[in-house]
C-alpha cells in the first residue's frame, strides 16, 4: 500500500550548466511541489502505514531548507535540477521516513517534473 504527503516550496536557482544567454543561466524562481511516497502494510492495531503527523514532522525540517531559498546555495544543490533536488531530498529524509518509496518534485510553474525511487531503484535498472 501507498501513502503520500506533498508540501509546497518556492525558491530561486540557476542551472551553472545552462547556455550563456539561456533563461536558465539566469536565477530565477519557481513554485515548486514535493510528493513524498511511503509503501507499507497497515499496522495491525493502528490501521496506518505511518501516522501522516510523523512524516510531515519528518519533512519539515527539508522544507525549511529549500522553502524560499536560493537553492545553488544548498550543500549538495550547486546545480539544483529536479533530478538532483529529488536526490537530495531522499538523502534529507531516508533515516527519518521508513518505507520511504518514491519522491516527486514537480516544478508547477513550468509543468515539468521528476520521480526518484532512491538508489535502490537505480542500482536494479543498472543490473538489468
């Protein structure tokens, strides 16, 4: 079974490998949103996969970190792609998120986004 929650972030950035005169060589901002996917069976006496107060509490901290920020100044954001904020992201809440499946980043502004299954799922693709 699946369960997610999403926040909501705006920050500014700019892709360091983007064309001079590109848009995206300039900072600009965008309206982003965080879909964070847990996969798990019901607790027993609960009902839940996990109390969804936990994994907001468990994202809050992240949010903070990139919620009108400049992302190119977050460690490990230098070139903030969604591929790259979707890694980053796993890696900020891994240990806090059991079960943790899949995240979502998808710039609302532009219609674009990117789904990250964490290292598990690369290394698998790579087997293959």
């Amino acid at each position: 079974m699946l369960i997610y929650r999403e926040f909501n972030f705006e920050a500014a950035h700019f892709l360091p490998s983007a064309p001079p005169g590109h848009p995206n060589s300039r900072v600009h901002g965008h309206s982003f949103r965080a879909r964070i996917t847990v996969e798990g069976e019901p607790d027993s006496e609960t009902g839940l996969v996990m109390h969804f107060d936990d994994l907001s509490a468990a994202l809050a901290d992240a949010r903070d970190a990139l919620d009108h920020r400049m992302l190119n100044d977050i460690e490990g954001l230098k070139a903030p792609t969604l591929e790259l904020i979707s890694v980053w992201l796993w890696n900020r809440i891994a240990n806090r998120v059991p079960g943790l499946a899949e995240i979502q980043i998808v710039r609302d502004s532009c219609h674009e986004g990117c789904i990250y299954r964490g290292p598990r799922a690369l290394e698998r693709m790579a087997a293959e």
